[in-house]
C-alpha cells in the first residue's frame, strides 16, 4: 500500500463544485492507498465533525495535515476575496511547510484549486508528482456578454491575466514539465499546454449514486441548477424555455415547467426575462438549499437545462445519475460531458441561433416523449461508466501504479 501526499485548498464533506471534490478525490485515494492531506486551517472543524457523525473505515488510512501563511501575510483576505492571490502564496510556501513535518510519503498529488495558470511547487518535494484536474475556463463568447459590459470587462481582463501566465511564468512552465502525470479536465488545457506529454482527460466532476428511477413523469419538468452568474448562462436556460411554454397550447402548457434552484446576482434579471415573456407562472425560482435537498428536486425532474459556459459542472455529472439528459451548450465543458445517448449538445457561436436550437432541443424532449425516456437510460449509463466517484478512484490508482 503506498502512502499519497495530497494537497487540496479547497475540501469539505458537504458541500459541491471544488470543496466537494477535494473531498471525494482524498475518499477515492484512500480506497487503494494511505493518505496525507494538506488543506487549510479553517477547513479543521467542517471535516471533524463530519467524522465523527458519519464513521467510516477509510478514515483509519487518512490523516489530515492543516496549513496557513502568518496571520500578517493573509489579513487582507476575506471570503473569495483574493482567494486566488492566497492560493498562489499558500501553494509557494507547501514544499518547505511539507519538508519539515518529517513525514514518508511515495507520490505527492496537487488536487485543487482546477485551474491551469497558477503554477504548482509540489515538484520541488522529489517524488512521483501528479498534477490535477487542472481546468481551463475560455472566455465566454462576445455575442453572450456584449449587453453587460462590465461583465465583459472583468471577463477579458481575467483572460489577460491568465494568457500573462501561460506565456510569461517560468514557474507554471517548469511546474507542468516536472509532472509527472497531468490530469486535464478539459480538451482547452491540452490546447493551451500543448507539450503536455502524459497526460490523462479526466474530469473532476462526478457524483453518488442516489438511485433513480428509469421512468418520466407525465408531467415535463425541466431542472437548471447553480450560481446565478452570467458564466453559467442561465439567462439562455430562461429564455429558450420561455419562448418554447410561449408556443404551446394553455392545455399543454400547463403540463410544463422550469426549475431554477441558485442564488446570485443574476436573480433579477432572470425574473424579468420571465416577466417579459409572460412565463412566470411556468418558471419557479428557488434558493439554493443543502444538497441532499437538491438531490430529491433531480428526482423529480424529466431532464436538465444547463447552456453553461463553464469548463466543467458538477450538477451534469449529478444530473446523469438521475437519469436526466442534459440540454447544453457545445462546448469544452458540459458539451464535453454528454454525449448523444445522454442528452444534447448545441452550438454556441451565436446567441440568437444558440436559443433557436435550445428551443428546438427543448420541444424535441417534449414531443417524443419515448426519445425522452431512451436518453434517460443513456444518461444513467453514462453516469455510470464515467461518473461514479468509485470510477475516478479506479482511474486514479491505475495512474499511480504506473508512477512506482
């Protein structure tokens, strides 16, 4: 059995999206491997209690390490406020934090934060090094964003800044080289790193299985679910399926409904796109709520509207345990995800054309209703050859049996 040193910034026993896997990766390790985790200070009590009201044997091969800067490096932080600055400077000072707690360990894994421009160190501790999900989020389309240019705005200078990175940081570049294997969740990171040379397309996401049950409700029920910010593109979630409950007869209408569970700064604007076509009353906006609770909305529903623009997704992988196919943009994220048995993909390069084949996707589940139920099967099918947890754990072992 060898012993894995894991770094995840981001890690909690409850919660989704990164804190969610970081969680899930140390559980998988720790089925083949022991495990040391090196996390942050403030992840301590969240991870206590969880073990302590949920036993379980694979504990016994982990052990938790938890690391902070001085309180005078890091006084300036709050919340996500410079999460990413801290995260560079927590990442600079592992190696020698790791060096001196005198542990044995045979390979050394960097698991978040996903993203592809902030260099890791870990390489510096002269083991097998693994490096990943390291993720890659392009730059949303112009035609989706020119109505809001500030959000434009933050969006190309955030771009700059990571093309700054990418061709300009030494350390990035000698961090991605001294791996020794890299995990991408994406296509886009193997074609901004294009000399990657092993290299393995995994993505973070995956889920539980929660059970489902293989057949649709009689009522046509579409879910969405996340943050309500532009990146995620619930403004076209809203209003594809408004134009399409526009089109159809009252009595069919009434058959029909929209599910948005998230909060954000987009809630308003969705509201108003709703009221501007006279959907309201076929649109339900809830706030975001515990995941288990979410898990029992999935049930619920026929299929999954999510025309993200993301590079990943947590809630598809969720969604496909469900059975619910998924409705998404074409793209290196969710587009990445589905394939044709599972759900349906559509083009993102214009945003009227975008909505015109959201539309079409939409009444082409509600119309052939035995289609509906096939991508359900192939949805779960998915889910369970790519996205069970257990499935990423297998992936993972199989890498470090090649690194020793």
């Amino acid at each position: 059995m060898k012993t894995i040193l894991a770094t995840a910034y981001a890690i909690h026993p409850t919660k989704g999206s990164e804190d969610g896997t970081g969680w899930n990766f140390v559980m998988q390790i720790a089925r083949f491997n022991r495990v040391i985790v090196v996390t942050r200070k403030n992840n301590r009590e969240p991870i206590e209690q969880f073990q302590q009201r949920n036993p379980d044997a694979l504990y016994e091969r982990i052990k938790f390490l938890y690391f902070d800067l001085p309180q005078w490096m890091r006084f300036w932080k709050r919340g996500g406020r410079g999460a990413l600055l801290y995260f560079w400077m927590w990442q600079f000072a592992l190696p020698r934090f790791i060096q001196k707690q005198n542990i044995g360990f045979d390979i050394v894994h960097s698991v978040n934060f996903h993203n592809d421009w902030i260099p890791s160190y870990l390489w510096k501790l002269n083991k097998p090094f693994v490096y990943g999900p390291i993720g890659h989020h392009p730059s949303i389309p112009f035609t989706f964003i020119k109505h809001t240019l500030r959000f434009w705005v933050r969006d190309r200078m955030t771009a700059l800044i990571k093309q700054v990175f990418w061709k300009t940081s030494c350390a990035l570049k000698r961090g991605i080289r001294k791996a020794d294997h890299v995990l991408c969740i994406n296509s886009d990171v193997l074609r901004v790193h294009a000399r990657l040379m092993n290299w393995t397309l995994m993505p973070a996401v995956a889920t539980q299985d929660y059970g489902w049950e293989p057949a649709a409700s009689s009522d046509f029920s579409l879910l969405s679910a996340g943050r309500l910010v532009q990146l995620k593109g619930f403004d076209l979630a809203v209003e594809a399926f408004a134009r399409f409950v526009k089109s159809l007869p009252d009595e069919s209408r009434k058959r029909c409904s929209l599910t948005i569970v998230g909060s954000g700064p987009e809630l308003a604007r969705l509201k108003k796109i709703a009221s501007h076509y006279h959907a309201t009353s076929s649109i339900r906006f809830i706030p975001w709520m515990e995941r288990a609770k979410l898990m029992n909305v999935f049930k619920r529903s026929s299929a999954f509207l999510f025309p993200s623009h993301e590079g990943a997704g947590m809630v598809v992988a969720e969604a496909l345990s469900f059975g619910l196919p998924v409705i998404c943009l074409d793209n290196a994220g969710p587009g990445e995800l589905i394939d044709a048995s599972s759900g349906i993909s559509v083009s993102n390069h214009s945003r009227e054309k975008t909505l015109e084949e959201l539309v079409q996707a939409i009444r082409y589940l509600f119309d052939n209703p035995r289609t509906l139920v096939e991508l359900r099967a192939g949805a779960r099918e998915r889910f369970e050859k790519h996205f069970h947890w257990n499935v990423r754990g297998n992936q993972l072992q199989s890498i470090y049996n090649q690194l020793t």
